[in-house]
C-alpha cells in the first residue's frame, strides 16, 4: 500500500511537467519549415557532411555553428523529432525559471511552473514569439539557448542563497554552457550574471563561500567565455557585419562608440516601452504598493511618480496604436531616433530622455529592494541584464535583420522580474 501511495505521489508531482511538456509539443507541430530552415535542411546535400557545413557557416556566416549544426542535423529527420525536443526545451526553461525566480518555493511548483507558462503566451508580444519560438532556426538559438544559460546559471544562484550546489548541478551547467555560449546575446549576459552572482556570493553573505564552490563557480565562469570568445571570434561574424552593413545599416561604420551606445539605449528603452507598456505598468504598481507601507515620504512620492509615469505611458501606447496622432503625451516618451545618422538632439528630446533613462533606473533599482535589508541579484540580473540584452544591439548592425528577434531575452525577463515581484508582493500582504 505504502508502494502504491508513493507512486501515485510522483504520478501527481510529474502532472505539471507532464501538461507543460504535452502544450508545448502541440505547439511546436505549427512549427513549419520556412526560410533559413529550408537552406539548412539541404546543407548536407549541398556540404556533404555536417563539418564541411559548419567550416562554411563558421567562415562565411556567423558563429552559431552549434545550435545550427543541431539544427541541420534535425532537419533531415521526420518532424516528430525536432517536436519532441523543442518540448523538452520549452519545459526545462520554464522549468529553470520557476526554480530561479521562486527559489523559496513561495508557490506551488505545479501552480508556479503552469502559471508562468501561461504569463508567457499571453504577455509576451505576438510578434516577438513568431519569430523566436515559432521559427526553427530561431528558437534553437532563443529557447534552447536561454534554457541551457539558466541551467548553467542554477549554481550560481544556490550560492547566492547561501546553498551548495550538487555535483549534478556542476555537470549539467558545464554542459549547458557550451550550448549557451554559441548564442551571443544570452552568452554575455549569461557570463556578467556568473560573475555578479559569483561577487555577491563571495562577499554578501554571512555564510563564507566554500572554496570547492568558488573554484568550480570561477572556473565554469572562465569556460563559459572562452567558449563565447571562441564562437564570436569566427570569421563568419566579421564577414556578416560587412553584409548587414551594406544592406540595412550602411552609415553603422560613422558612429562614435557614443552613437552606437545611444542607439542601443534608444532602442532598449523605445521598444520595451511600446511593446510590453503593461508589464512596466504592474513593475510600478508593485514598487508603489510596497513603498506606500514604508515610512519614507521621499520613497513614496518617487513610486507615485513612477506609476503615473508608466500609466502615461500605457495609455499612450493604446492611443499610438490605435490612432496614432501626436498628441501631448507623446512628446514624454519621444526618444532621439536611433536611424538617424545625426545624433544632435533637441532640449525637448533630451529632457524626455533623462526623464526616460531616470524612470526605468528607479523601477529597476526599486524592484531590487522589495524585502526590506535584502538586494535581490537575480531581478537586477533579469531586469538591467534583459534591457542591456537589448541595448546592445546598437553596436550590431544585424538590429534590422534581426526585427522582433532581439527583443525576446529582455521581455522573458521582464516577465521573470514579474513573476518573482508578484510573489513576494503576495507573501507580505496576503
């Protein structure tokens, strides 16, 4: 009887995964074989082996010869196959999520893990998951890529809860690592966040870091960018930075590192503003709702600020895109225009602009300490390390082939800054 107890126990506990799993494979069966896709479906025919491909791709193309390689070798086997395990990598970065952003467990994991699936689909922008998740060549770079870094990103996490990772903990992140490092925009993010959350492991807990830990942590880390350095370094990048030039950005060889920084943050702060105006809108709910309970006046005349600001900025995102007529509001959050070849800005610009960069810093650095005496590392990872994700876009001229494509890391992480925001909201006041 005890036997049987037990095994309807792991039937119930394997229910979540087993849902998500099963959603997300009926998901990826509307997954065609459309574009880039159908070239790597022939690289074997036309390479002869997946190694001549990868020698071409390497020199000629980029340095995603990993993930495209996988991707080459998929394709020339029936669908099913790809399907499956696209699935198992949607569940694992949700997965890794939840147990990330809800490390205390304030919820559920079955409720956690089909809560957060769910936020996904509905919040994130449409257009953003076509191109990401609903298109083979993009999603074993997007999905795969982001669940193997957060794989990798587990230990360092534990750590930074005082915890001490396993060794199935250490060998699953070198091997998620090397997959993660050949997608470029979550490998840097990927090694800034090993290393913040190494730094604050070593030197803000008041449990000393164990130095097996910190050798191991150090030493993934040091893996994590050679590998990055190795996949950038591929002439295949130097050779598409000239292409993308040429064909969609060809005053990028103008810009100072000034401009191109400028661009980035226009880009960043413009488009996550537009496209995800609600998630920024219930950041700033959250921050006004705690600071309303604390006793600085200062801190709770900024949060209303803040929310107003964020409310203006909701409501002039339904107004732009259902009329689109200059009104008012759209002179706040009027950004200079990252297209353009010059960068003089007018004062009304300008002044929309701090207004912009200092709203944004204040929400972020306000969702940092939600528990009061407590910086929380993984938020300020997720939410400055998602925008930077996108911010530096402005030194790639690919910011227009790649369309709705670079957007997806920092909404995911906006989202993941929800996600936790709202639990510990929960935990104090309900």
């Amino acid at each position: 009887m005890q036997l049987v107890s037990k095994d309807k126990k792991h039937l119930i506990k394997a229910c979540p995964y087993v849902f998500v799993f099963i959603v997300a494979f009926l998901l990826s069966c509307y997954i065609n074989t459309e574009m880039d896709d159908l070239i790597l479906k022939d690289a074997i025919n036309k390479y002869g082996n997946v190694f001549e491909w990868a020698r071409f791709y390497g020199n000629n193309w980029g340095g995603r010869i990993l993930s495209q390689g996988i991707l080459v070798l998929l394709l020339q086997l029936p669908d099913i196959f790809f399907q499956i395990i696209n699935a198992f990598m949607w569940m694992l970065l949700i997965v890794y999520i939840v147990k990330i952003f809800d490390y205390k467990q304030l919820l559920k994991k079955d409720v956690a893990l089909i809560l957060f699936f769910f936020m996904m689909l509905i919040l994130l922008p449409s257009s953003v998951l076509r191109w990401t998740v609903f298109w083979k060549s993009a999603s074993v770079s997007y999905i795969w890529g982001t669940s193997t870094a957060l794989v990798t990103m587990w230990p360092y996490v534990k750590l930074s809860f005082n915890d001490v990772p396993t060794v199935k903990d250490w060998v699953l992140a070198f091997v998620c690592c090397i997959y993660a490092s050949n997608y470029e925009q979550i490998a840097v993010l990927l090694c800034a966040g090993m290393l913040l959350l190494l730094l604050y492991s070593a030197f803000s807990n008041k449990n000393k870091l164990p130095f097996k830990s910190l050798v191991l942590g150090s030493v993934l880390l040091l893996f994590s960018i050679g590998f990055t350095a190795f996949f950038l370094a591929m002439p295949g990048n130097t050779a598409r930075l000239t292409s993308e030039i040429i064909q969609w950005y060809p005053n990028f060889k103008m810009y100072s590192v000034f401009d191109k920084a400028s661009t980035g943050i226009n880009y960043a702060l413009g488009e996550s503003e537009k496209r995800i105006a609600f998630l920024y809108l219930a950041l700033a709910f959250i921050v006004l709702v705690v600071n309303l309970k604390r006793n600085s006046r200062l801190m709770k005349v900024l949060s209303a600020i803040c929310f107003v600001f964020y409310l203006f900025n909701f409501i002039h995102r339904i107004g732009d895109s259902l009329n689109g007529t200059f009104y008012m509001l759209s002179r706040l959050f009027a950004l200079a225009d990252f297209e353009a070849a010059d960068f003089v800005i007018t004062g009304k610009r300008a002044m929309a602009e701090c207004v912009n960069i200092v709203m944004i810093c204040f929400l972020g650095s306000s969702l940092c300490v939600l528990e009061e005496n407590k910086f929380d590392m993984t938020i300020f990872i997720a939410f400055f390390g998602g925008l930077a994700t996108m911010a530096m876009m402005g030194f790639s001229p690919t910011i227009y082939a790649s369309g709705h494509r670079s957007m997806f890391i920092c909404f995911l992480l906006m989202l993941c800054s929800l996600f936790k925001s709202s639990l510990v909201i929960a935990r104090r006041y309900m």
